[in-house]
C-alpha cells in the first residue's frame, strides 16, 4: 500500500456517497423478457458498412447517417435496425479506452432510431478481425480481455436504455469456412460468455436488457451442431442469431453460376441443394431448437447480391420466400444493407443512403410480401418518351418531370395526371401504354404503371453531307453540332439554319481546301435552305525534296522539249498521274524514285510535289495528272 490515509471529512463523503449510490439498482427496470422484446420486431434491416467501416464512418463510401434517412428506413416498413460497428480503430490499445467522442457519435446514431421507437441491436463487428478471425486457443485471453473491457464501455454508456436496445456480442467468428474444431467452438463460445458477464456486471437496465448471442461463424447448422447457450444471472434473456446465404452460389457469389432460384425459375445445377424445401427443413429445425424452447432466434443478415445477368424477379422470389419461411417458424430477419446501388455488382440497397429514398423497390415488396407486413402502399409510374420530336412530361401530384426524372413512386390509390409538351419544332401524337388519346393521362395508382408518350418532329429538315478527299488525311466538324467526320458525315439540320464547317488536318497531312457548297481553305458556312454536300480534301505534307529550275503545270505538261533533266511541280491534288515517251528517263517524286503511275506520292515542305526527270532520247516526252 502507498500509506495513504483518510481523513474524517473525506470518510463521511464516501460514506454519504455510499447511501446515495444504494438505491440506484432497486431503481433501475426489469426489462421485458427476451420472448417479449423479440415478439415486438416485425421487420429488421441492417445499417451496413457505416459503423463498422474501419476508422470512419464515411470509409467505405456511405455518407454520414442522419435523422432523416434513418426516419426513412422506419416509413418504408422496418421497425429494427442493426447495427453494425468498429470499436478497436477508435481505443487506445495500451487501456483499451474507447474514444469518447466515438461513442458519442454511435450513440448518436443510436438515438436517430431508438428515439423514434424502434428496436435496435448494437454490436461488435468484424472490427479489423482482432475477435472475429481468432477464436484459437493462442488468443483466448488477450481476446477475452479486450472484449470484457470494450462491452463494459460500451454497455455502461448505454445502460439507461430500455428494451428496446439490444447488444450482440460478436459477428461471424471463425477460424476458417470448415467444420469447426472442438477448440474453434470453445474458444468462440467464450467470447460469448465473456460478452454476457461484462454487459450484466454493469448492473442497471443491462442486468436484464435481451442480448444477442452467435452460433461459430452465425451458421445455423453449426449452431444446431455445436452450440451452447452461455450461462447468464436472468432467465430468458439471450436471443441467438445466425445468418443466411444459402445457397452461397447464388447469394454472394460474384461469379457463380446460379442466376436463378426457386421452382418458378430454370434450375441451376449448382444450388438443387438449397431450394424451397431446404429452407422451410432448416428453419424448422432452428425453431425446435430454440424457439420452441422460448429461445428467440433472429436472422441478422441475409440476402442476395447484385450482379451481371442475375434474375432480378428470382432474387426478389428467394427474399420472399425467405422472410415467409422466417415468419412461418418464428424467426426474424435483418436484411443486408450495404448501401452499393442494385445496378451496381455487390448491390444490396433498398435506398439511396444521400436522399433516403427507395431504389430498390422490388426488393423491398418481396421482403414485406414475405414477412407478411401488408400490402406495399408505394407504387412506381414510368413515363417512357418515343418519336423523332421532343418535349417533357409533367405530373399532378409532383414526382415526374420528363425531362430528366421519368419516373416516381406514389401512394397506393392516388390519382396521377400527365401532361405532354411539345417542344418548338415538335407535336404530341399521343399516349401508349397505361393511357391512350392526346389528352392529360390520368392514372390511378393501384399497381405498378407505364406511360409512352410520343413526340413527332414538325420541322422541315435538310441533309448536309461531308465527303473527304485526297491522299491526306483529316476531321471535319459542325457547330451545330451533328456532324464529326471522322464517322460521322451527315447530319439534318432545321431550315434556314447557319452551319459551320472546320477541317482539321491530321499529322502528316495539310487541308487543301472546300469544292462543293464550299470553296477556299477557311471555315465554311452553309445555309441550310436545300440539302448540302461538302467536299474537303486533304493533302499529305511533307518531307519529301525538292529540284532545281521547277516548270509548275496543272493536268498536262506538255511535251518537256529537250533531251536534258527537268524539273516539274503541281500543288494540284494527285489522284492518279502518268508519263509518256520515257524511254530511257528515270524519276523521282519528292526526292522518291518512282515508276510511271506509281503511287503514294509525297509533298514536300512548301506543298508541292516535284517530279524530277533525267536526260533522254525524245524531246517530247511528258507527265500527265488528274
């Protein structure tokens, strides 16, 4: 002992202390039992890849969660939320002291849906793996020992709450995929017990608040196989959670090979193991193990995620029928909801976690259908717009502006208006589809709608056409745009309209000018009062030489008049060319030697090709070209 002593002052404040202190346990509730609060759940959804994301909230691309989203979750049907959350990034690893100000902000969280009356399961997730990967008999005490530590934290700062928070002790805990060791299944169900003793200790509200604890890897099968329920200082107050994604081919998989699921649906030889009557056996076994034991039973995640040619109906058919098995044995279920969008792969969100709003609608339906939670009150309208002309389609009520936002989903029984606009140039043909005529389109929203709407352009158009020419090469673009030729040479343009043509050379090549509607080597204009055609040829330019004393010529020289070397030029575009009474002369193009005829040719620098030709026997020798 340090020799510390108490002074008489300091002894009556302890001791006053003391009395103050006394009355807090006889004051604190005994909460409802386990069988009680999990009969209050109808519809859990998980609150996936926030909390839990390491180190921060944002880390793994969800935005921070807010009142309104949460009060989002709630409106669409769910009445639990879990979640999911990382403790260890945010201690100090040397006292295991979580970091206030991350506790205040799971609180926080917390609070967005207890304070609206809904249930919620907070826990310790996969957490970076400290607990989670180890269930070994190497790490059984250090884990132990940071576990009690954190759920005594976490436990004492929410020991006020009622019944309706729940904590689960861990998440999926495994040492590998196999069958579990006899010391996998030891050392894991240790943790549970450490979870259990840690959150009573705190004493208060915990000393009989329903905890959540898992079978090895929250595996039902395993759970049936190896699982024992910890010791606990209350009676009926543990739920047991498993998950399920089964079968894993069609569940999680991102390349399996079963993109369909259940008897309406082709089979897939890869999931015939874990069809409909899998389900309705394994969840029968679950409720005689536990339910039937008042030993509640939650699913805390299932589904299926998105990807390429899945069956979208058959993902929403095997939801359904999940949630009916569920409910059919007692059950309750926490769907995965990591927040990547349904068009995306690895796609699990009902909602847009920035608006809140439901993208996944489908999905949601089959889930409510499923669990039994009545009718789905939303349905969606889908303006679908067709024609060669233009212009918007507006709702009453508001929802759709068509335009950019075509679609929308409202209240089962309302009453939807439609209304088309013609843009200029353009006129409404009429409706198709959930409407037809030429007046406003009135819907009633009692199921799943779809509207066409058509446009017919009224404008008198003309065709303007590019042709590229010459050994060169090159682009020609429009303003308007229409035309990029490159691939695109021809485009309709509304009467009257002004068009500007620019030609861009490529490396190598030079523009050598407009025939046509165009003329010069400037950009050109056209009126596009009749159909255009515009030529723009390209010429190579170049490296090639040059000679001495050059005669310039067009077509035809003519003959040279001497038995001596001469030189010869054009700036013309050379489509072809030849030469006559060459006998015994040679010559060379831009410093090439080249055979009568012979083609490419190539320009030298100042545009011009030089036809460079030695002595001979005829005077009257020529070159020709076109």
């Amino acid at each position: 002992m340090n020799g510390f002593k108490w002074s008489p002052l300091r002894r009556n404040v302890v001791l006053w202390a003391a009395l103050l202190l006394a009355p807090i346990a006889a004051w604190s509730q005994t909460l409802p039992t386990a069988t009680q609060v999990a009969a209050q759940i109808q519809l859990g959804w998980n609150l996936g890849n926030t909390l839990e994301a390491q180190c921060g909230e944002t880390a793994w691309g969800n935005p921070a969660v807010t009142q309104a989203f949460i009060n989002s979750v709630k409106a669409a049907g769910f009445n639990s939320i879990r979640i999911p959350a990382a403790w260890d990034c945010h201690a100090n690893q040397s006292t295991m002291t979580i970091d206030a100000a991350w506790m205040a902000r799971v609180k926080q969280v917390v609070d967005y849906a207890h304070g609206q009356g809904m249930y919620v399961i907070l826990n310790i997730h996969w957490d970076g793996g400290w607990l989670e990967e180890h269930p070994l008999y190497s790490y059984q005490t250090a884990v132990n020992q940071k576990q009690s530590a954190y759920w005594t934290q976490i436990a004492t700062a929410f020991r006020d709450y009622n019944e309706r928070l729940l904590f689960a002790g861990t998440n999926e805990v495994h040492a590998d995929y196999g069958t579990p060791t006899t010391e996998h299944i030891t050392v894991q169900q240790s943790y549970n017990q450490t979870f259990v003793n840690a959150v009573r200790a705190t004493g208060g509200n915990n000393a009989s608040r329903t905890l959540v604890v898992q079978t090895y890897n929250t595996n039902a099968w395993h759970g049936l196989n190896y699982f024992t329920m910890p010791t606990d200082t209350i009676a009926n107050r543990l739920i047991v959670e498993i998950h399920h994604y089964d079968p894993y081919d069609f569940t999680l998989n991102p390349s399996g090979s079963c993109l369909y699921w259940g008897a309406p649906y082709p089979s897939q030889s890869a999931c015939t193991w874990a069809q409909e009557a899998y389900h309705d056996d394994l969840f029968s076994q679950v409720r005689n193990k536990w339910v039937n034991q008042n030993i509640p039973v939650i699913i805390g995640e299932y589904g299926v995620a998105t990807r390429a040619n899945l069956s979208l109906p058959a993902r929403q058919y095997y939801l359904e029928y999940v949630n009916r098995a569920a409910a059919a044995n007692g059950l309750k279920t926490y769907y995965w909801d990591n927040g990547v969008q349904p068009s995306q792969t690895n796609g699990f969100a009902i909602f847009d976690r920035n608006s809140g709003g439901v993208v996944d609608q489908g999905v949601l339906d089959a889930i409510k259908r499923g669990a039994g939670i009545g009718t789905p009150t939303n349905y969606t309208l889908t303006v679908t717009k067709a024609g060669a002309g233009s212009g918007t389609v507006a709702s009453s009520p508001s929802g759709i502006n068509c335009g950019g936002t075509c679609s929308a989903s409202y209240s089962n029984g309302t009453s939807v208006t439609l209304t088309a606009t013609a843009a200029s140039g353009s006129s409404f043909a009429g409706w198709s589809g959930a409407c037809s005529g030429t007046g406003t389109c009135t819907v009633a929203m009692t199921a799943a709608r779809s509207v066409t709407a058509t446009f017919n352009s009224t404008a008198t158009t003309f065709s303007l056409g590019v042709t590229k020419m010459g050994t060169g090469s090159g682009t020609v673009t429009s303003a308007p745009s229409g035309i990029n030729c490159g691939s695109t040479c021809t485009a309709n343009y509304a009467s009257g309209t002004s068009v500007t043509l620019t030609a861009t050379a490529a490396s190598g090549s030079t523009f050598g000018g407009w025939s046509g509607a165009c003329t010069g080597t400037g950009a050109c204009t056209v009126s596009m009062t009749a159909a255009r055609n515009v030529t723009a040829t390209f010429n190579t330019s170049g490296t090639g030489g040059t000679c001495s004393n050059p005669v310039s010529f067009t077509n035809n020289t003519g003959n040279f008049n001497t038995t001596g070397a001469v030189c010869y030029r054009t700036n013309q575009t050379v489509n072809g060319w030849g030469c006559s009474n060459f006998d015994g002369r040679t010559l060379t193009v831009g410093g090439q030697a080249r055979t009568c005829g012979q083609l490419p040719l190539t320009r030298s620098a100042d545009g011009y090709y030089y036809f460079s030709v030695t002595g001979g026997t005829y005077p009257w020798a020529s070159i020709y070209a076109w």
